[in-house]
C-alpha cells in the first residue's frame, strides 16, 4: 500500500512542476510590458507626493535622458566648415588622428610583396 501511495505523491508533484514550469513560460512580452509600465506609473503618482526639495532633484536628474528640441531644429549645421567633423569644429585639430600601427593584418606596404 506504502508503494502505491508514494508513487500518486510523485505524480502530483510532477503535475505540480509542469503546471508552475507552464505558467511561467506562458507571461508574453505584453504581460510584462503592462506591469512594468504600470510601475512606473505608481511610482510617477507617489514622486509628487514627495517633499518639494526631494521632488525638485528628482526631476532635475531625469533632464539628461532626452535630447532637446534645439538638438532637433532643421536645417542647423554644427560646424560649417569644410572638411571639420561635426564634433570638433575646432581649426588646424584633428578630431580622430590616425594611429593605427603597421602590421600583416592591417596590409601595410612593407608586409605586402
């Protein structure tokens, strides 16, 4: 009798195993979109909640993350000379100098026969 009964146990544990394995794999990407997304939005409703210093460096330090609207303007050239990289408009500077070394793998001439 011992037998039979530790051998049901087994198989409800399995069922069990299989049935948490299934609901595990089963959360889509939507499912957890949602509940991160809802998150973040209690989060958002209690930071207003907060003293006005601790909120005011709250939302100072999200600033960062966007570009800006004047990053964004058409027709804005950064640096209209000629030549120059858009990062470093500076003159006689060079914005990436080359200073690659000569070996076999990078084909310079005193390899190549």
């Amino acid at each position: 009798m011992g037998s039979s009964s530790s051998k049901l146990w087994l198989i409800v544990l399995l069922l069990a195993l299989t049935m948490i394995a299934e609901a595990a794999t089963s959360m889509t990407t939507d499912d957890a979109w949602v509940l991160s997304y809802v998150g973040g939005k209690v989060e958002d409703e209690t930071e207003m909640l907060m003293d006005s210093e601790i909120n005011r460096r709250t939302l100072g330090e999200r600033g960062g993350k966007y570009i800006s609207y004047a990053a964004l303007r058409a027709n804005n050239v950064p640096c209209n000379r000629r030549g120059q990289s858009y990062y470093n408009c500076r003159r006689r500077t060079r914005a990436n100098p080359y200073r690659r070394g000569c070996s076999a793998i990078t084909r310079c001439k005193r390899y190549t026969k």
